[in-house]
C-alpha cells in the first residue's frame, strides 16, 4: 500500500457502492485506510 501513497494526493474508500471517505493521502495512515476498507471506521469525512 505504501507505492499507493507514494504516487497519489487522494484516496478514496468506496464500500459496497457506497463513498465511505475521502481523504489527503498525507492526512491519514496505511492502518487508517484498512479501517475504512474493512467498517472498522465508521466516519464518513470528506477532505
């Protein structure tokens, strides 16, 4: 996940058709997104 980060601003969480977040890819962490991936975070936050 981290060549991911390396090349992108952004990154979006999508689960099951359903925007999750959106988030500056220097704002959160590798662990932060598998929270999302997986429901564990439940905030929706928009950046």
């Amino acid at each position: 996940m981290q060549h991911i980060f390396s090349i992108v601003d952004r990154i979006m969480v999508l689960r099951r058709g359903k925007l999750i977040t959106v988030q500056d890819v220097h704002k959160v962490t590798a662990d932060d997104v598998v929270k999302y991936i997986t429901g564990a975070e439940k905030v929706i936050e928009k950046v």
